[in-house]
C-alpha cells in the first residue's frame, strides 16, 4: 500500500494510491479515523486494513507533483542517526562508529516532496543527504531487532539537507539540522510489505549529476537495528519518523566542496520507494545584519 497525503481545498487529506489514481480515505470509508496519516496510524490494525480495502476502487483520481504535501506531515519526532554509512564517516574524517551518533530533528523541519527548498540566508554551506526514511507504525519500547519491521508501518525518502556551517560550530548538530522546512519528506509511505528495504540503491543527484549512490546493505546499523537501538531509551510512537543516515557523497567532502544554492535542483531517491525533487530558492528578506551567524561577532565573543 502507498499512502500519500494530498493538500485539497479543506486541507491536507489522506490518500490511498488506487488503480486509476489517489482515493481519499476519509471519503471512501466514511471514517474520520482515516483523513490524516498520524490519526490511521494511531488507529491500528483494522484500520489500516481498511485503508488497504479502499486501494481496490477504481474511482480514484491523478495528482501533480505539487499537489503533495509532506509525506508524514506532522511528525512526533525526527530521530535520527548519523554517519550510518562508512564510505560517509570516512569522508567525516572519523573512525567507524561503535556506537550509533544520534540527533533530533523538529517538526518544522518537514517539507513536501516537490516543494521549494529555501536555503536559510545564514548559511553559506547549505548541503543534501540523500536518505531513507522509517515511519513508526505500532511502535513500543525494547523492540528486539526481530521485531523491528513489524513496528514499523512504512517507508519514505528524504533529504537531511544540512547547514554545515551551523552544525560545526558547536559540539551538538542541533542547530545545523533544524532549520524551518529543510527536510523534504515523500513522496509516499510505502508500507513494509510493500518492500524489503534491506539492499536497495540510494542515491542524490544534483542538477542532473549523480553525487551519492550506494545500496542500504551498507549501513552500519541496519533498519531492524536501528529501530531497536532508539526503542531502547525512548517509547516509538505511531508517526514518529526514524531517518537511517546519508551514504558518501556529500558535498561538504568534495574538492572543492559543493553547496546547494538557489537555482539548483536536487533529488533523492530510494529504490523502491520513490524519488523526490526540490528546487533550490534564496529565503526572503535581509538577514545580513543578524548577530548569529557563524563568524559573526556574536558567535566568537560568548
């Protein structure tokens, strides 16, 4: 089953990918239980056995690119995980991790598949990361690896797109991940029976060049184990969001470096699970004379 979260007149609605195209779940089945993903996934299995029954009608309808929104539109939280792929950590100038390296994204962060990436005006060092998504569906806590896809309900692609310049200056990786709506998301959950995500191609490509390509068998910590290392110190609730880290590639690491800049159009994809794509655009207004910014006189005089 592919759940896609389509902006309609009266809002975000949730659609349910049919044979002639999107079928809106609240329509088809009289539930209210069913217009968003975090309400679906909160009501559990029948009604995501409902969900796939309305996939079988035939009066779906064709949607745009844009008329997407985000993938998991509000989720509870963004855990993810780091240098996860060794050709990235080598390129990091660190040694193979023995131990997950963990940060949280926000909310705000979320953007639609197809939406006009902003390159935040405090950052002269705005880079992708091509990544595959997790998305929590029954969730829990001390998950055993075993069980991990079964607390899952799907998948989605993403861009951890990152402010390099503001995840350096510290000791944390907060700031640099968190800028507003810099986290493309999409373009649908693809639920786990759909796809074994265990080796499949992940790639970014950047203004039509290939600039990561690598397979998820190569992640250090696996989807299963992933899942159960954050189930270990906090419960996984159904929307939260699990981002499994970026391969090699990046543009941080390239000689010279490559920023994303307005102009530019960058995808990430995930065999299997789908392609996203956003244009770069400058955010708006003046922030030239902002105290925080790094190399600003603020940020050296704490």
């Amino acid at each position: 089953m592919r759940l896609a979260t389509i902006v309609t007149p009266d809002g975000l609605r949730l659609h349910v990918r049919g044979s002639s195209g999107y079928v809106d779940l609240g329509e088809a089945t009289a539930d209210s239980r069913l217009t968003s993903l975090g309400s679906l996934l909160r009501a559990g299995p029948a009604a995501m056995d409902a969900a796939n029954a309305a996939g079988d009608r035939d009066d779906g309808r064709e949607y745009g690119p844009g008329d997407l929104g985000p993938a998991v539109p509000a989720p509870g939280r963004i855990l993810c995980v780091g240098l996860n792929y060794r050709e990235h950590a080598l390129e990091d100038g660190r040694d193979i991790p023995s131990w997950p390296e963990v940060f949280v994204r926000g909310r705000e962060t979320v953007l639609a598949p197809y939406a006009d990436l902003v390159k935040p005006a405090l950052t002269d060092r705005f880079d992708y990361e091509a990544e595959l998504g997790l998305v929590v569906g029954r969730g829990g806590r001390y998950i055993p690896a075993e069980e991990a896809i079964e607390a899952l309900a799907g998948y989605v692609v993403l861009n951890d797109a990152s402010a390099r310049d503001w995840q350096r200056m510290g000791s944390q990786w907060t700031p640099g991940k968190n800028f507003d709506s810099s986290m493309p998301i999409g373009p649908e959950v693809v639920t786990t029976d759909e796809v074994d995500v265990s080796d499949l191609a992940i790639t970014a490509v950047l203004n039509g060049e290939v600039m990561q390509s690598a397979r998820t068998s190569q992640m250090i910590v696996d989807v299963p184990r992933c899942v159960e290392f954050f189930s270990t110190f906090t419960t996984l609730h159904p929307g939260d969001v699990i981002a499994t880290g970026t391969p090699g590639g990046v543009g941080f690491a390239r000689t010279p470096p490559v920023w994303m800049t307005p102009g530019d159009v960058i995808e990430a994809s995930v065999e299997g699970v789908g392609t996203i794509r956003n244009r770069v655009v400058a955010e708006a207004g003046d922030r030239g004379d902002w105290p925080w910014r790094p190399g600003a006189a603020a940020a050296n005089t704490l």
